[in-house]
C-alpha cells in the first residue's frame, strides 16, 4: 500500500491580507510562499503511516512552474518523493480540472505497487474551497473521509479512522482504496530536520506536463468582479455609568433596541 | 425545473441553518419562475418534512430508510443525484457544513456543474443565478457565474435572515430509494453525538466568549460568561489564549485556527481583539466588548463596550437580562 499526500504551495498566512485584486487575477502573487499549512498534518500523517506500515510516500503538487517549495518542504519532512504538476495540464480550468489531474497523477505515480491511500490538508488558504479532496475521490470513484482526527487501523484492506463533524464524532471502518482529508486534532505537524533539509535540497523533483498528463479541463464557473472586502467603520460607544449596573442597563437598553435580544 | 435545497439532518434534527437557505431559494425561485424543493434524507424525516413546507418548500423530495439514519457520503450523494434528476434542477444548495460542503462537492463533480463552495450571497442576474464567496482567507472577494446547466452551492450559515414558518403548503414525492447495506462500502462503529442542549457556535445568533481576561480565577470567570450565556440562549466562545491556557476546550475556540462564526451579536469577554481572533468574527453583526483596558484593540471593531472588570461587568448583565427576559 502507497500512500500519495496532495499539498499547495499557498502565500504564507501573514501575508493574506496584503493580496490584491491584480495579485488575485493574474496569480503573481508578491507573498511568500509557503505550504499550506493544513496540508502539513497531512504530509505529518503520511510519514506515521509509513513509520506504522511501511509503505511508500509521495508528496504531490499542482502549481506554477517551479513552485517546488512546498514540495521540498514535505521531502525534508520526510516523505520519500515528490511530483511537481505543471498547472498547464489544467489550461486555467475549474476546481474539477484541478482534481482531475490530481487523480491522474496518483494513478500514474504509482509505478510498481498501487496508491490506495490519499491525505489532504482540510482547505487551502488562498483558494478556501475545501473541495479538491472531493472532486479527487470523485475521479477516482474511491471513498472519502473528511475532518479525520485520528487513523486508528489499517487492517486486511480496511482503514478504521476517527472522524468529526458538527454534530458530533464517529468512528467509521471502510476498505481501501480511500481518501482522506485530515483535520488539526490528527496529529502534530514535525519540523523539518537538518539532515532533512540537506536530503530534500539535493532531491530533483520530477514535473508532469501536457505531455505526461491528458486532461480534458473542464471550465464550468468564470470567477469576476474581484474587490477587496473593506471592514465597516465602526464608532464604538463606551457606556460610562457611575456603577457596573448602570453600565450593564444602559448596555441592555441598547442591543434591546438594535433588536439583536 | 427546480432549486433545490438539501436540508441536513443532526441527531434527527433539521439544521435551523437550512431554513435559512430554504427561504432564500424561495425568493430565487419566484425570480427565475422555478419551484422551490427541498431534499430529506434519513431514518425519520416525517417532522422536518413537515417544517420544509412550512418554511416555503413547493415539493419534498423524500428519501427514508433506516440505514440512512447516518450521513454516508456514498448513499447520501447517490439520492441528492437521483433528486436533482427528478427535480429538474437548475441549482443545488447546501448549507457549507463539513457534510453539506462534500455532498456539494461529490454532486457537482460528478454531474460536471460549477460550484460555489462557502458562498455568502447568493442572486439572479439575466436569468441566471450568481454566487459571491472569499479566497485568499477572506481577503478578496469573487463573483461566481455559473456556465454550466446545473449550478451548486454550499452556502456559510447565517447568509440569510432566519424565516418564520408559514401555513404554506407542498407536494412531498418519495423518492422510494432501494438500499442494501451490503453495496455501501463504509460501515459507522461508533457514533457519537455532541454534547446536548449546547447551542453550537456556527449556529448561534448570539455568542458570549471569554478570553484571558479571566486569568485571575479562570474557572469561576467561564462560570459567569457561561452563565450569561444561558440567560441569552447563546453559545459559549473563547479565544486561543484560553484554551491554549487550558480554561476552556479547544471546540470553543473563534479565529483563524479555530470556527468562523456569523452571529447578531458577539459578545467578547476579556478579549483584545488580536487579528487572528477578529479573523473568526469579525463578521459579526454587532460586536460587544468588556475589556478593562480601553485601548484594547477590540474597541476599534466594537459597536458597544464597557471598558470595566469582567467578574462585575458579567454577573450585572446577566441580572439586567434575567429580570428582562423574564
Ligand atoms: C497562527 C496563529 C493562529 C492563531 N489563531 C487564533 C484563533 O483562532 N483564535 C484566537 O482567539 N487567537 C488566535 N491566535 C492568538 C492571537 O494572536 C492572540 O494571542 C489571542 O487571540 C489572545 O487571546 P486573548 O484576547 O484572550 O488574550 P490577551 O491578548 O491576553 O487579552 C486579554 C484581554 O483581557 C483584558 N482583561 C484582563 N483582565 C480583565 C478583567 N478582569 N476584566 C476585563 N478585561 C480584562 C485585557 O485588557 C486584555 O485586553 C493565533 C495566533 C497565531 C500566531
Ligand atoms: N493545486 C493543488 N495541488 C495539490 N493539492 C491540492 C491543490 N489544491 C488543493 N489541494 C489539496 O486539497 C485540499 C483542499 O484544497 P481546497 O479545495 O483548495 O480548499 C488542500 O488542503 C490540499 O491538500
């Protein structure tokens, strides 16, 4: 069993808020670049699942050219390779195209012995879909387990994991092959080791193109009228009352009015 | 031709969020000329049919059967496809919960229609509906068109007033799904349901939090700010300082890393306002701050505030509102 970690190199989460519409358009973004930071509980849980059962690791990745950061960040994690895919494949296709050829690259990468196991951050922090890991298990047509705070087993085909919800938590048994999209609670994402970080400097990461990847992009929303959300300016008002309950009614009074109460 | 609307169950209950939702589809439906239907799925659904049609519903698309008593993502998306056929629809709505958001997903992905995942409005223009949702962590905002037949959406809570049922009337149509347990791959071993009576936060219209500002005797100060909750049917918040301190667990925790909450009023209880914090509720629609300190950066988001010390400011509320929500 292979174990195949999709992650995305996403602006660092300091930086968000100076992203501009042009930025947002044209996807040069200014901000460094990081991976996104919910895909390192991902790549986290893959190494434990290698350390639990042995198997292989693949960290894989759609974006720009050379968009290699996050990629080596996961190798100096510790995963055992890397596949960048050349955002070309998707020739500025939806969220579906984006998946497609991310099911296309787990079913390629694995050479001798099958992926049967994805990992998935929870959301990217540019693009707050939360959907990918859907559109994937859909072009795989495997099964999907989302906010997935704890893998408990893998035994005789069948993966045996946590997973919680708003409503409350449960714990669901399910053959493989699967894919998974890890929350916060699963684990505690390691710091890249020196020796690590030596290893993944010297790794070459291979790109997948047009020519290594066939994908019909499908185009289905057009994305316009980009703005930039402007907080409201508010005045506040402090109630000075000589004690806390005259404070307190003059607070009362006030959101009775507004009707909030 | 239809919009229809998935209405998610918790615990045999109807999530009060997909009213919300229901109602706004009402409104989109008369402007497009199209019916408005709701999608029930469950071991029991008799009652939320019932609230469907009260809040607007023109038909009920039913699907009731004992293993389906829980959300399963392989039979679940399965039926809301079969109900998209039926209902001729021309939208797909949810309400972006964890499972609303990938039955969305899965229903666009394989019907091939574009999604809107977390909108926050949603409208008609030239006949055709029109999402509006946040990238970049709610930094830009985007305006989504739909080019294909079937447009989806998984909708933030709270985008929409919260109806009152009416004496409407609906069609309900059983779907009349034939499962058999053996053909779904995924089996539940345990389940286990939040605690109840607890408003959950993402819900919620009104929110108390309390941060690190009761450092001085943390248990009793979540004690007053719990209890002021109550008074006001609210749920309880806090910030990451305090659960990192260990006051309260991490479930509670607004911001950034933790829930984006939505309520009518937001009351912040020893709070700075630290931008990761503000990055959670910053929405708000009222915000209320008790902070001692009146330089407190919440003050500069706050609509109302009491710059004074939380263990008076708390329990004085919680009178003033128990003697006049009596
Ligand atoms: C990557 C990252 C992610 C983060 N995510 C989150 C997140 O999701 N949510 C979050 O909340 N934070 C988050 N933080 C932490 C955030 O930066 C702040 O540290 C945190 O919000 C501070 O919590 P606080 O306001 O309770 O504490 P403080 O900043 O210490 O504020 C306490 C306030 O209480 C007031 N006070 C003290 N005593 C009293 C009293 N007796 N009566 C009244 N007022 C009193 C003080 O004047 C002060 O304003 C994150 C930080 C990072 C770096
Ligand atoms: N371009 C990408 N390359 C690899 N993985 C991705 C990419 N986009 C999204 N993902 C994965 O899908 C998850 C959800 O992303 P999103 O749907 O954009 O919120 C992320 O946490 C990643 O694990």
């Amino acid at each position: 069993m292979n174990v195949a970690v999709l992650i995305k190199q996403t602006p660092d989460t300091a930086e968000l808020p100076k992203v501009t519409v042009d930025e947002a358009e044209s996807g040069e973004l200014q901000a460094t670049m990081v991976i996104n930071p919910w895909d390192e509980f991902a790549v986290e849980e893959a190494i434990d699942l290698s350390d639990r059962f042995g198997c292989e690791t693949v960290a894989i990745s759609l974006g720009r050219a050379d968009e290699t950061d996050a990629l080596k960040h996961a190798l100096a994690m510790g995963v055992d390779s890397a596949v960048h895919v050349d955002e070309d494949v998707i020739d500025g296709g939806d969220e579906w195209a984006t998946a497609e050829a991310l099911a296309a690259a787990v079913r390629k990468v694995g050479g001798g012995e099958d992926v049967e196991l994805v990992l998935a951050g929870k959301m990217s922090v540019d693009g707050n879909s939360g959907v990918i890991y859907a559109g994937v298990a859909c072009k795989l047509d495997w099964d999907l387990l989302v906010n997935v705070t704890r893998i408990v087993d893998i035994v005789d085909g069948k993966l045996i994991a946590e997973q919680a919800f708003e409503g409350g938590q449960e714990t669901v048994e399910v053959p493989l092959p699967v894919v998974i999209s890890v929350a916060k609670e699963i684990n505690e994402p390691r710091y890249p080791s020196f020796m690590g970080i030596r290893k993944a400097s010297r790794a070459t990461i291979p790109t997948w193109g047009r020519d290594h990847l066939e994908i019909d992009a499908s185009r289905t929303t057009r994305w316009n009228d980009l703005s930039k959300p402007e907080p409201e300016e508010v005045q506040v008002h402090i109630f000075d009352g000589a004690t806390v309950e005259e404070k307190a009614a003059q607070l009362a009074d006030a959101l009775m009015a507004e009707k909030v109460i | 031709m239809a919009i229809l609307v998935w209405i998610e169950q918790n615990d045999g209950q109807a999530v009060s969020n997909c009213w919300e939702l229901l109602a706004k589809a009402k409104e989109l439906g008369t402007e497009l000329g199209v019916e408005v239907a709701a999608l029930l799925i469950g071991s029991d659904v008799i009652e939320a049919t019932q609230q469907a049609v009260a809040y607007g519903a023109d038909l009920v698309y039913t699907a009731s059967a004992s293993n389906l008593e829980h959300f399963r993502l392989q039979p679940y998306a399965a039926i809301a496809e079969q109900a998209v056929e039926r209902a001729d629809a021309a939208a797909f709505l949810t309400n972006a919960s964890i499972r609303g958001g990938i039955l969305a997903a899965t229903v666009a992905c394989r019907r091939n229609a574009g999604i809107a995942a977390n909108a926050t409005d949603l409208w008609v223009e030239d006949g055709k509906l029109v999402a509006v949702r946040t990238i970049y962590s709610g930094n830009i905002r985007a305006r989504i068109q739909f080019e294909s037949p079937l447009a989806v959406a998984s909708v933030r809570p709270r985008s929409f007033p919260m109806p009152e049922p009416d004496a409407w009337s609906g069609e309900v149509k059983d779907l009349n799904v034939e499962l058999n347990e053996d053909d779904i791959r995924l089996k539940i071993s345990s389940f286990r349901a939040a605690d109840a009576g607890e408003v959950s936060l993402t819900d919620a219209h009104i929110i108390v939090s309390g941060g690190r500002g009761v450092a001085e005797d943390p248990q009793k100060g979540f004690e007053l700010v719990g209890k002021l909750a109550d008074t006001l049917g609210a749920a309880l918040g806090a910030s990451r300082a305090a659960v990192d301190a260990g006051y309260i667990p991490y479930k509670h925790q607004v911001g950034q890393t933790g829930k984006t909450v939505r309520p009518d009023l937001y009351i912040a209880c020893g709070i700075s306002g630290a931008i990761q914090h503000l990055a959670g509720m910053g929405n708000s629609k009222i915000i209320v701050a008790i902070n001692k300190d009146a330089d407190a950066p919440i003050f500069q988001r706050a609509k109302y505030g009491i710059v004074d010390d939380l263990f008076q400011t708390v329990p004085a509320l919680t009178a003033e509102f128990s003697k006049r929500l009596r």
